[in-house]
C-alpha cells in the first residue's frame, strides 16, 4: 500500500518540474562552453566526470542521511533561488537579499502547508524530523532578522519597483496554492525563465543557438532516462507516488549541487549576471 497520496495537480506539478524545470540546468553543458572547458576534450572529459561524479555523491549521501540531506537541499535551495533570480554582485548586501528572497519561497511555501509538507518530508527522508524542523524554525528566525536588518539598512532596494513585482508574484503563488503547485510554478515560471533569458545571450556568444539546443536537450534526456530507471528500481518498494516525489527531488538535489557550484560559483561571478 502506497505510503502516500498524491492528487492530480501534485502530478502536474511534479510533471512540470521535471519536464519544464530541469531543462533550465541542463543549459549547464552550454554553460561549460563558456566558461572554457572544451577547449580541450580532456578538460571537458574532466567537467563531465566532476559533474556527475557531485551528483551521484549527492544521493549516496541522501540514502546515508536522508534528513541531513533534506536539510541541506531546503537551505541550499534557499541560497539558490534567492541568488539566482538577483543580478550578482561581490558583497554581503547580495548574499543577504539572497536569503530574504530565497527564503520567502522555500519558508512560505513550508509553513504556510506545514501538515501537508509534513507528510512530504516523511515521505522523502523518514518520520523523524525532530532535527530539520528545528533547523527550518532557526532559518526562519534568521530570515526575519534579515528582512528588519535590510529594511532599515538598504529601504530603497528594498522597495525597488522591479523587486516588488517579483515579491508579488511570488506572494500570490504560495498563498493561493498548495505546496507542490506553488513551488512547480515558482521553479518553472520565475526560476528557471530568469535563468535562461539571462544566460542565453551570453551562451550564444561561444557557441551556435543549435550547439546550445542540442546541449540542453542531451542533458534533459539523460537526466529523463535516469530519473525513470530510479523510479522504476524503487516502485515496487515504495509505490508510485512515493517513487515519483522521491526521484524527483533527489533528483533535482543531486543536480542541484554541481549546477550550483557551476552557475553561482564561477558563471555568474565571470560575466557579473
């Protein structure tokens, strides 16, 4: 019997994350282009097996310390979204609006469901989880530290127009919709679209729109066939909605880690997107 049920839109909104939403990190291939690492078929051999080396470590680790992990991926994310939708800058004022805007995602889609995205969390790491709501309520008394430190500190970015108008969007997609939904919409509609409108240009500059096409559809069709081998190894141990939310987020934290590592911590930083 399936440890949990999941409705039709939790379908639609896992569908869209990994039909929609992944394809955004798989520009990373294009992304290593850029940044010089296929200049030589060796340096590019060498990328490739960093890459996938990061993510297979990333769940052996999940299956080793799945609450650990869990903790890791929901502030990881924080830092991720918050940073990636910002246009970078080299001081703490970014990595701190970072967290403000990171966090209004992950902690406002969290609590605004907590029973619903409890079940959730038992789901994908164990039904003791003592230690990431401890961590997720220490995060979140950050979070409101930062947000009154910012305000009186930087008020006119703060209140920039542009902001405002991402914070409204967002705001409207995790109150008017549950948990799964709201991150989908969030990951694909806002995430992922700033991601590829900002580094395309760029992109395109090293490489043919066709090199970059190719690319992106190559590493989604991999990370497509992986995923539903995961599943399918896992099905008859925890059922299909189990399986489905399991290689679906493991999945994206596995990816999550070396896509991070590339885009915020050299990309972005090279080319101040």
């Amino acid at each position: 019997m399936e440890l949990l049920v999941l409705n039709w839109w939790d379908y639609v909104a896992l569908l869209s994350i990994i039909f929609i939403g992944i394809p955004h990190g798989a520009l990373d291939g294009a992304i290593s282009i850029a940044l010089g690492y296929s200049k030589k078929i060796q340096s590019q051999l060498i990328f490739i097996f960093c890459y996938v080396l990061i993510a297979v470590v990333v769940v052996f680790v999940w299956m080793l310390l799945p609450i650990f992990s869990l903790t890791f991926f929901l502030f990881l994310s924080i830092f991720h979204f918050g940073l990636g939708d910002l246009k970078w800058k080299y001081n703490m004022l970014y990595i701190l609006n970072g967290y403000l805007h990171g966090g209004l995602i992950v902690f406002g889609i969290i609590f605004l469901n907590k029973d619903k995205v409890d079940i959730l969390f038992s789901a994908l790491s164990g039904n003791d989880l003592s230690l990431l709501w401890y961590s997720l309520y220490t995060g979140v008394f950050v979070w409101v530290v930062t947000v009154v430190f910012l305000f009186f500190y930087n008020q006119k970015n703060f209140f920039s127009k542009e902001y405002f108008k991402l914070l409204v969007a967002i705001l409207l997609i995790i109150l008017l919709f549950p948990p799964l939904p709201a991150f989908a919409l969030y990951f694909c509609l806002i995430h992922s679209w700033k991601h590829v409108s900002r580094i395309l240009p760029i992109l395109f500059n090293f490489t043919t729109r066709s090199n970059v096409l190719l690319l992106m559809i190559l590493f989604s069709l991999l990370s497509w066939i992986v995923g539903f081998l995961g599943i399918y190894y896992i099905f008859d141990e925890y059922g299909f909605s189990n399986s489905v939310l399991k290689i679906t987020f493991i999945g994206l934290a596995s990816l999550t880690v070396p896509h991070m590592i590339l885009v915020d911590g050299f990309f972005r930083p090279k080319f101040k997107l």
